[in-house]
C-alpha cells in the first residue's frame, strides 16, 4: 500500500501546487519504494512482489488517467526507470540448480577481526563491512605502529577462503589491479575516498549478503544487478524501442535536450537521440 500512498501524494502535489498550468516547466519526481522492501523481504520470484506489481500497474495506469485529465494528453513527459536491478533469492537460484548463496557479514566482521588480532596482536583492526567494502580502523594502525598495507594484503589473502567471495580489491591500487575493464569502471564510479573503504568485495553470481536464504539484495556488477528499465512516453518522445546500452545519467540529459535548456553543472550522461522526436 505504499505505492497507492505515494500516488496519492502525487496527484494532490500536481492539483495544490498547480503543476502543469502555465508555461513554465514543472519537474515532479515520484519514487515508489515498496518494490524495493517487499523484494529485499520475500525476492523477486515471489507472490508477494506479484502481488505489490500487480497493483503498482494499477495505480501507474491511474497515474496517467489523471495526468491526461489535469494536464492533458501530450502535454507531458514521463520517464521511468530504477535505480538497482536485484538477484534472486538463494532459496530460488538453488532450486533452479544455480549455484547461489547468502555471506553473513556480521558473522565474517567478528571472524576478521579475531584472525588479524591474532595475527597482529591488536583488536578491531577493522571497523565496518558495509557496501560490498572493508574499513580498516586507520587511527588503530596508526597508533599501534602497524603497517596499513601488510594488513590489507594479509585480508586479500584470507577472504578468497571464505565461501561466496571472489577477489578482494585494493582500492588505493585499483589502477594496477588485472580486472576486466568494465567491472574496474563500476569501481571506480562508486569510489568516494572520503567515503569508502580500502578494500572491495567482489563476489561469485548469485551470491548475496545477508544472513537469510529467503530475501534477497543487489549491489553487484553483474547484469541482473545493474540492468535496469528506462522508459518515455509523452510529449516530445518517439514510439519505438532500443537494445542499446544507455545509463540513468543519460536521463537528466535527454530531458534537458528536450527542454532545449543546458545541462545540469554536474550531469556526466549523453542526449539519448533515439527517444526524441
């Protein structure tokens, strides 16, 4: 029901804040996050996200009955896409006779920490494994007159062990690392230095981090993860359909060819030609 509550929302933001009434172009901007919940909860194959895209189709058909009524037929544009793909759940891809599995990070946190303790002779040397990453505890190493990079090489050697996981990346030597081009991009496009860990996870199709069979998760490289939607419809936008690889940076682009206005000061995408009238 949390799609059919931001519906709702939607409509009563175009009819009190009078979008679409003048010549001025309005943006609204509706993220429907129930997909997302009820996958995490129960996977993609299941009947309750059956259930939830059923009615999402409901109230997305409705969506656009009432754009054609307050707005009017082509006098707008929509666009739809996601943000992340998703992998089965283990549950599933087994029953399938697909290799699969779940990685129990806070399981292999205090496994970690207890190895390179024993091997260091110091305590919580990492911090965190969040977002397919290692935080080393840096002002620890500091401190303790340990050698950052012998403990990073040390984890590079001992994760591959650990059941799921297929390498362990150096961040900081991620431009020397032999990694297929596209992979190492994906990378690098999510590295923030303020941010991020020193060390990244990649691992084997299929897997997924959690500490259930049934759910599932994403934040992989791998096609099921990254592959995502993207649809136009309306006003200024062509019939047709295309194969080509295209990215959710290109969006703010398009729209912005479309308007005949400049590009936002921080967009990296390209015009997609295809959809434009």
């Amino acid at each position: 029901f949390g799609n059919t509550l931001t519906a709702e929302f939607a409509k009563q933001a175009i009819i009190n804040e009078q979008l679409g009434k003048d010549s001025t172009t309005d943006l609204l901007a509706i993220s429907f996050s129930s997909p997302d919940y009820v996958g995490h909860a129960f996977g993609p194959n299941s009947a309750e996200e059956e259930d939830m895209y059923l009615r999402l189709d409901k109230e997305l058909g409705d969506l656009l009955t009432f754009l054609d009524e307050k707005v009017g037929r082509d006098q707008y544009t929509l666009f739809l896409s996601a943000d992340h793909g998703v992998a089965n759940s283990p549950a599933f891809a087994k029953d399938h006779n697909i290799p699969a599995g779940s990685i129990d990070f806070a399981s292999l946190f205090t496994k970690l920490n207890n190895a390179l303790n024993e091997k260091f002779g110091q305590k919580n040397l990492v911090v965190e494994l969040e977002n397919y990453q290692v935080y080393l505890n840096l002002p620890l190493i500091t401190s303790a007159s340990l050698n950052t990079n012998e403990i990073k090489k040390w984890i590079i050697n001992y994760l591959p062990s650990e059941p799921g996981i297929e390498r362990i990346i150096d961040l900081d030597d991620l431009n020397s690392v032999v990694l297929n081009p596209r992979i190492k991009q994906m990378i690098v496009n999510g590295y923030y230095p303020a941010h991020s860990g020193q060390l990244q996870f990649i691992l084997q199709p299929g897997w997924i981090v959690g500490s259930s069979n049934e759910g599932t998760t994403h934040g992989i490289w791998n096609p099921y993860d990254s592959h995502i939607p993207l649809l136009w419809y309306g006003w200024g936008i062509k019939q047709g359909a295309s194969n080509r690889e295209v990215h959710m940076t290109d969006i703010a682009s398009t729209l912005a060819a479309l308007l005949h206005i400049q590009m936002p000061s921080g967009c990296v995408g390209s015009v997609i030609e295809e959809v434009l009238k």
